[in-house]
C-alpha cells in the first residue's frame, strides 16, 4: 500500500522589525547619558557665569570642554543614523517616542560631529562671549557699577542728561561684544547648516513648527498688537520723569 507524500512544512516569515522596542532602547540609553552630560554642561555654565575672575580662564576651559563632550555626544554620526532610521518607521512608534526622538534630532543639528572642528569653534566662541558679558567692568560717574545699579538708576534719576548717561553706561558693553557675535553669527550658521538648515535663525524658528517666513510673519503680528501699548510707554517714559525734577 502506497504512502502519502510527507508535507513540508513552509518556513516561518521572519518576524518583522520591532521599531517600538529598538526606540525605547535607544532613549533609555540616550536619556541616561543626555541627563549625565547636560548636568555638567549646567553645572559648568553656572560656574562661569557667576564666578569671574580676571586673568583666570579655568572656568571658561571647563566650560568649553563640558560643552564639547555634550555637542559629541548629541551631534555624534551614529546617534544621528539612528535617529534617521528610527524616525523613518513613526506610524510603528508611539507619540511620545517620536517626540522624543525628532527633539534629539534637533538637538543633534546643533553639534553635527560630521562638522567637528566647526562645532569646537562655535562653542570656544560661546564661552568667550560669556566671559566677555558677564566680566565686563561698567564705568558710571568714573565709579564700577552692575547692571542692577544701572536699573536703580534708571528707575530713580529724573534728569534727562543723567538718566542718558546712565543708559549709555548699560550700552557699553556692545562694542566689546561686537566682533565676537558675528563671529559666532558664522560659526552657528555653518554649523546647522550640516544637517540641511539654511541657517541658525531657521533652525530655531523650526523648534516652534514654523518656517523663517511664517516666524517673521508673527514677530510682525505681535510687533502691530503691542504699538499701541508701546506709544503709551513712551510717552510715560518722556514726560513722568521730568514732572518729578
């Protein structure tokens, strides 16, 4: 007696890619170290913005070199690769994971290690604007003064010649600054640009979901809503003080 032919079974489909676990594997571990990097970075800003001494740069090297290790990290080729690939697979993640991720990826735009030495620069010129801001010495009435001093002043003094002097003491500052912001206006342009931004404005503007026009467009709508308001100031401005002479 004949018999039947053994079935072979069909080999199982391999299963498919499970993108919402491979997400939140990678936002633990991103997270942890994200946490572990930014404190420093804090940590070492605060330091350099409270804690001035002339001469001394080892605040603004610690600074520097915090900063660094956070832009390496954030901006690094392969959590950019990975961010890319998990982000090509949203309808498979939930919302909060895809938030998450496209916030890293943003993140990222800022310290493209695919532009290293650019980065490096940018962050040396940032450190050196805070030294510069919160270092400088305002001169008023040939006297050191801070900026709480100044608003004092300027919340008091109700002669015009003197309240002007006092402003452009606040105003000193700008030409200290000057060089260094358009430096550090090139540097952050170039390096978002890395990730496919035109420029560092755009850049920012697409953190609220809006192109450069539509930003411009609303900073315009607020500007026209505030005139009124702002007339008003002014006029306060001009002529309260002078009645109080």
């Amino acid at each position: 007696m004949a018999t039947a032919p053994e079935t072979t079974a069909a080999p199982a489909a391999p299963a498919l890619p499970d993108y919402r676990a491979q997400a939140e594997q990678f936002l633990t571990a991103y997270n942890a170290e994200y946490v572990r990097l930014y404190t420093a970075s804090t940590e070492a800003e605060w330091r350099s913005n409270t804690h001035i001494v002339p001469g001394d740069t080892s605040n603004a090297g610690a600074t520097t070199r915090a900063n660094q290790r956070m832009a390496a990290f954030t901006g690094s080729i392969e959590n950019i690769r990975q961010l890319r690939e998990l982000l090509s697979h949203k309808a498979d993640l939930t919302d909060i994971q895809t938030k998450q991720l496209e916030t890293a990826l943003y993140n990222a735009a800022n310290n493209p290690q695919t532009v290293a030495e650019v980065v490096k620069r940018r962050i040396q010129a940032e450190a050196a604007q805070t030294e510069k801001l919160y270092g400088f010495d305002y001169k008023y009435a040939g006297k050191s003064v801070t900026t709480n001093d100044l608003d004092e002043l300027l919340r008091k003094e109700t002669n015009p010649a003197k309240r002007q002097a006092v402003w452009e003491t606040s105003k000193a500052i700008g030409p200290t600054l000057k060089e260094g912001l358009l430096k550090l206006r090139d540097l952050r342009n170039q390096t978002v640009q890395a990730l496919g931004y035109p420029d560092y404005f755009t850049y920012q503007a697409s953190d609220y979901g809006l192109t450069r026009d539509e930003m411009m467009a609303l900073v315009r709508k607020i500007n026209t809503e505030l005139r009124p308001l702002y007339r008003e100031l002014h006029t306060y401005a001009r002529y309260e003080p002078g009645q109080k002479v």
